[in-house]
C-alpha cells in the first residue's frame, strides 16, 4: 500500500513539474501586456510585485516630481504603502483569506502610524487631483481610474487595518461607482473590474442576515459574479493584474476551486519568482494536493 501511495506521489510530482515547465513557456511568450505606459512606473510596479516596497516606491515618487499634477502616480504610492501593510499583516495569504474571524475582523496588530499618514496623504492628493482633472475633462480616463483605485484602497484599510466595516462598504460603493464610469469612456480598462469584482465578492461572502440589511440599504453583492470581474481584471488587465490574481487565488481556495487557484500561484511565481508570498502560496497548494492525493 505505502509503494502504491509513493508511486502515486511520484506522478503527481512529475505533473505539477510539467505543468509548471508549461507555464514558464507561457510566460516567456508573453502574458497579456501592459498598456506601455511611463518606465518609471511600468518598473515600480515590477519591484512591488517583487516587494521590494522602498525601491518602487522610490520610482513613484521620482515620477511624481516630475509630473506633480499627475493624479494616478499618487494612487500608486498610495498603493505601495497600501501593499506594504498587508505584506507585513499577511492579508494577502491563504491562512488570512481562509479565516473567517480574521477576514470579517481585521488584522490583530496596529499599522504603522507613518505609513498610515502618508497613504491617507497620498489617497487625499491622487482624489483632489482627479477631480480637478475631471472638472475640465468628465471622460479624462486616468482621473476615474485614479479615483477607482483611491476609494478600493481605502475601503481595503478601513475594513482590514482600521476595522470600520461601515466605512468600508462606503468606500466600495463609491469605487464602483466610479469603476462604472470608467468602463462607459474605456471599456478595455479591465483594472475597474478589480474594484467591481472585490466589492461583489466581499458583499456577497457576508452572512445572509448581513447582506439583507444591506440590501434595505441599496447595498447588494453577488459572490460569483464577484468571481467572474476578478478574472477578467487577473487576465485582462493592467498594472493591477497580478493583485487581481493573488486575490482571485485566495478567492477560488475559499470556493475550493483549487485549480483556478493553482493556475494564479503557478503564474504569479514564475512572473515574480522574487516574491516569498506567491512561492509560499503555490508550495503550499502543491504539499496539501499532494497529500490528497497520496490518500
């Protein structure tokens, strides 16, 4: 029996290493590329996905010195602070994102009030920014983006680091308010249905009485659906693309969806083989579906 199970292990061994020899092939053709944007920015992302947070911090901040009315670089150093906290909470890990206390309750430990401040600074300049571009261009694609991004954020920290639920659900109404307009200028702006797809799901993962209150409120969500926007933001989108990813992975290991969830890890750490996370993430996946298997 214990040959049959080891024999059993060795295939499904040599599958994961073939699966994952396929994917590396995928990715050196190419995954789906992003809109070119400035190097700068285009590198500051590629550190943050690595999380080397100073290091992409630093590349927005010398763009935004140089482009000081642009709306989007503040939401992205909003975003490097913003990613930085969860990292170092663990948010972005399966054994947060599968804890139901954890996830409804928030993260045990204070922020670090500096890098509370200076996110706040930056949300409040990337909104105040967009909607004076916005005064002067209603369909000015970046300041709804911008505004998207800058109102997910806060609903991420008011639920998850500040813990007001209220807040938060706030905040994601007005994200998807604005993910909305967005999609009627740009309808290829796949990095709105992030915040469409996040709202939903998290609205919908609420316990029943919950989300009858809140539908007396105007306030619905609908977890699947929820599902569906965070794929086509994780394939279709931009520089939120692999954000998209790592939450639609954790979302498809709530949902036991394990081969959605296997095919983000795969990705994500053969894109950023630099990032602990999505290498811990994947191996973890691999030992517990190895250990089924083995049964």
């Amino acid at each position: 029996m214990k040959g049959a199970e080891s024999l059993t292990a060795i295939r499904f061994s040599m599958r994961h290493r073939l699966r994952a020899s396929a994917v590396a092939v995928v990715l050196a053709a190419g995954l789906p590329a992003r809109a070119g944007g400035p190097p700068a920015i285009e590198s500051g992302f590629q550190l943050l996905y690595e999380t080397r947070f100073e290091e992409a911090r630093s590349r927005f901040l010398n763009w935004e010195k140089e482009n000081p009315r642009d709306p989007l670089v503040h939401a992205w150093e909003a975003a490097s602070y913003l990613f930085e906290e969860f990292y170092q909470q663990g948010v972005l890990s399966s054994q947060f994102f599968l804890d139901d206390a954890r996830l409804v309750g928030g993260v045990g430990d204070k922020s670090n009030g500096a890098s509370r401040a200076a996110f706040l600074t930056a949300c409040e300049a990337a909104e105040r920014l967009a909607k004076e571009h916005l005064a002067t261009n209603p369909k000015d694609a970046d300041a709804l983006l911008a505004l998207t991004v800058t109102a997910g954020m806060r609903a991420d920290y008011a639920s998850l680091i500040d813990k007001r639920p209220f807040e938060s659900l706030k905040r994601i109404r007005e994200s998807e308010g604005y993910a909305r307009s967005l999609l009627a200028v740009k309808p290829d702006a796949a990095d709105a249905y992030l915040a469409l797809g996040a709202g939903n799901y998290i609205i919908g993962s609420l316990p029943a009485h919950k989300r009858f209150f809140l539908q007396l409120g105007g306030i619905q969500g609908d977890r699947e659906v929820g599902m569906k926007q965070l794929e086509i933001a994780a394939t279709q989108g931009d520089y939120l693309r692999p954000f998209a990813k790592i939450l639609l992975a954790l979302a498809a290991l709530r949902a036991r969806q394990l081969g959605l969830a296997r095919v983000q890890l795969e990705e994500l750490a053969a894109e950023f083989p630099q990032n602990p996370l999505f290498a811990r993430e994947l191996a973890m996946q691999r030992n517990s579906t190895l250990r089924e298997a083995a049964r």
